[in-house]
C-alpha cells in the first residue's frame, strides 16, 4: 500500500477535487458495498475527505447503525469527533456496519453487506467493515471514522490490509457516537498509513463537557511521533501469539514482523499474562458488553427514533413488541436476551457483578505487562479474512471467539494499532501493537518506524 499525504491536505497544499473522487467512488463502491450513503460537493473539497461509521451522528447523513429499528433516523446534528474535523476535512458519507456493532464480519447488517477489497467472496471484518474496505481500496486520501466496542477497528482493519487505531478509552470523545456499550465503546480513525491516523486521531481528541467519560488531559502531537526503536522493549503474551485458534501462517508473519523491528534495533522477549488468555477477558467482555447493550436498546420501541407504526389499534406492549420484532436482527435479538438474563434479579450477582470483577483482573494484568514492556504485540486476527461461505457454517460462540485476541485490551481501554504487515494468501495479515493507558505516541512512533523502514503491503487492485 502506498503511502498517502493526509497531511498535505490538511494543511492545503493539495486539494481533492470532488468529480475525481466521486468517479472512483462509484467504481470502489459499487464492488464493496462499503458506503451507506454518500454525498460529495462539486469542485474542489474542503480538506480531507472523511467518511464515517453508521452509527456516528453526522448532520444531514441518516443514522441508522446498521438497524433496520433505525431507518429513516436523521440525527441533524454532529458528533464532537465530526465536528472537531469539519474545518479541516469534508464529510463524503457513511459506512455500512453490523447491526449496532454486534459483529465480526460485517454481516449482521440490515443494509448492504461490505465485501473485502483483496477479494469480494470475503469478509472485510466487523462491525467497521465499511470503513476499513473503502480506505484500503481508495488511492485518493481519505480516512475513515470507525468505532471499537470488542475490536472493531482492529478487526476489520487486519482483513483489509488498513491501518487502524483504536485509542484509549476516554481520548476521544463519544458524544453523537449511537451506543453499543458505553464503558466499552471508541471512536478512532482507519487510514492508509499510521501517520494519516496519527494526523486525524490529533483532531478528534480531547476534552469534552458533553461527555464526562472524556479524559482532561493534553492532547499531545501525536503526527510527530516517534521512538528510537533501540529503546523499545517489546512484549509477546504467549496467551496470544500460541493461541490454538490462531492459523500458524499467520502466527509465522507476525513473527517475521516482530523479528523485523528487532533487526532494527528493538528488543522483545515472550511473556505470559494468564488473566488475559479466553477464559477470563472473553466471557467478561461478553457479559459486559450485551448487559449494557440490553440497556442501550430498551430506547428504540417506534416512538422517538427511525421505524414507527400508527399505535391507535394496539396497546403498547404490543407495539413495542411489534417494532422491536420487525426492526431488530437477530443478532441484536439474541444479545438483549443475553443481556436480560445476565442483569435481572437472581443472576446479577452471579454474571453481571462478576463479569466486572474480572475486568479489573484483566487491566491488572496488562499494567503488569506495562511494568517491563514499551508495547505488547501479538496477532490481531487468528486468522485471514474468510470466505462469506465459511462465514455462514459458523456458530454464534465460534464467532465470539474470534474476538479473543481483541477483546482483552478493548475491555481494559487499552489504546491499540493494527497494521498490515504481511499477506497469507493474498489476504493482508495484521500486526496487533497494545500500550498502557493514554501512550498513543508510543505505539504511533513504533508503527510509524515499522511503516519507514520496513515498508508497506501490496495495495488491492480491484
């Protein structure tokens, strides 16, 4: 993948005509499936060319999450991180998702369902698959904005050969972000290279009075970032890297890309983290995330957002039940009963409570692994993107588990870079680079030295 200069068009010295973008757009688009809605000015844009995850509020853009429950909702106005790009970049549309973010590979949606750009009879990864397709398949700048409950940036960008970074939950706001889980949920930018990421996530960060849950700290310059990779301790968790599901191809390219940087001067050494291994952080995020899933959702009944009916002839628990049974999917089904089950009385003390009690184990666990680490790398898929078929034949759990190598450090909010560094039949391999709270720079600096002097993977033709 070539390298863009994101930054030259932030900074206006070179400007994206609107009829250009709108030809390529057409051709990508009309492969991958990748774009909801699309809007693109005539002449030349202001700035960047931004697209945006379904679920982030964008004024004028529908907002549907993927849900069909949704359909027809306009938010009229922008999310703090929208708005915090629209003097430096245009917004030229939305990207399709799973349903609410319930997913990991993109086909739980109520619309069209994105294809990879490497090759369309596979996944481009969930929930951001959108996102990630049509940036890695773009030769014009752009960055998209996607958004990460369990890794769903880091996801669909390994699939896709994309960078994405996931930042510290916390850095970036989520006010206008429609909720999948709210201790869980981070908007962050999928772009051609780490520095076209690095150079948009220091727009959209900082501060919010309209979201409490937004850090008061300094946003540092994170497109200069860099690290002296002679300097740089890195850590492999064994829990990851000799994880049984994960494709021993895959685990070989990641190796080769560890081994990489450490011809270049950094150090590593294998660890092992057991609280972070898939009996404890993946039943946790699970629990965690549809317990507060099922709560987010009890607000879409057909009375205030998107799908309604005329109420005159029913009652309301047959109207609710009504709506919610047309416009949920059943992903969406199925994790509100999950998360039902797991609150109410009786059973909340046994999964709920204890769901949490063991997230605190697994942030212990990785500031252990801070303690002796700069960063912590591992796979960040198990395994190539799949075919669509495969996809199919597999079981709800068989999917969730797919996640393990995601959901631990999405559950500690932990910031987290993937990058492409390799291709296994063709299909691009990610990198998964993890930090301690709120150290961006430091796995912004150690990709961008990756990218510089290792260099990057083959772009797809489509």
């Amino acid at each position: 993948m070539a390298r863009t200069e994101v930054q030259d068009v932030l900074q206006g010295e070179r400007t994206i005509d609107g009829s250009t973008l709108q030809d390529e757009l057409e051709t990508v688009d009309t492969t991958l499936d990748a774009f909801r809605t699309v809007d693109i000015p005539d002449g030349d844009l202001n700035g960047l060319p931004v697209s945006a995850k379904e679920n982030i509020c964008v004024d004028g853009f529908p907002a549907t999450a993927g849900s069909k429950i949704l359909d027809g909702y306009d938010p009229g106005f922008d999310a703090t991180a929208v708005k915090r790009l629209r003097d430096k970049a245009t917004m030229i549309g939305k990207t399709n998702q799973d349903e609410f973010g319930f997913g990991t590979f993109s086909t739980y949606s109520a619309y069209e369902i994105p294809k990879n750009p490497y090759d369309t009879d596979r996944s481009a990864g969930g929930s951001s698959g959108g996102a990630a397709a049509i940036t890695a398949a773009l030769d014009t700048p752009h960055v998209a904005l996607g958004e990460s409950t369990g890794g769903s940036i880091s996801c669909p960008s390994a699939f896709c050969g994309a960078v994405g970074l996931t930042p510290t939950y916390g850095r970036v706001s989520r006010y206008g972000l429609i909720d999948y889980a709210n201790s869980l949920d981070k908007i962050g930018p999928i772009a051609q290279s780490v520095h076209d990421a690095a150079s948009v996530l220091e727009l959209i960060a900082g501060k919010d009075e309209r979201d409490f849950t937004t850090a008061d700290r300094t946003v540092p310059p994170f497109s200069e970032a860099t690290v002296d990779l002679d300097e740089i301790h890195i850590g492999v968790p064994e829990e990851y890297i000799d994880f049984e599901g994960v494709d021993d191809r895959v685990r070989d390219k990641v190796w080769s890309a560890i081994k990489a940087l450490e011809d270049r001067g950094a150090t590593y050494e294998k660890v092992s983290l057991p609280k972070i291994a898939k009996d404890y952080a993946l039943p946790s995020y699970y629990i965690t995330a549809v317990s507060e899933a099922s709560t987010n959702l009890a607000r879409y009944a057909g009375m205030r957002y998107g799908l309604e009916e005329d109420p005159s002839h029913q009652g309301f628990d047959e109207y609710f039940s009504d709506i919610r049974t047309e416009g949920f999917g059943m992903e969406a089904k199925r994790r509100i009963l999950l998360g039902h089950f797991a609150r109410q009385a009786g059973y909340r003390e046994a999964y709920y409570i204890q769901a949490l009690k063991v997230r605190q184990l697994v942030i212990d666990e990785f500031k252990r692994g801070f303690k002796n680490f700069d960063v912590l790398a591992a796979p960040t898929m198990p395994i190539p993107a799949p075919r669509f078929d495969a996809v199919e034949d597999l079981a709800p759990t068989e999917i969730y588990a797919m996640d393990t190598l995601t959901v631990g450090p999405n559950l500690a909010g932990m910031p987290q870079l993937s990058l492409p560094v390799d291709t296994v039949e063709d299909m691009p391999i990610g990198l998964h680079l993890l930090a301690d709270h709120f150290d961006e720079e430091t796995l912004i600096g150690v990709g961008k030295a990756y990218e510089d002097q290792i260099g990057f993977i083959e772009s797809p033709s489509l």
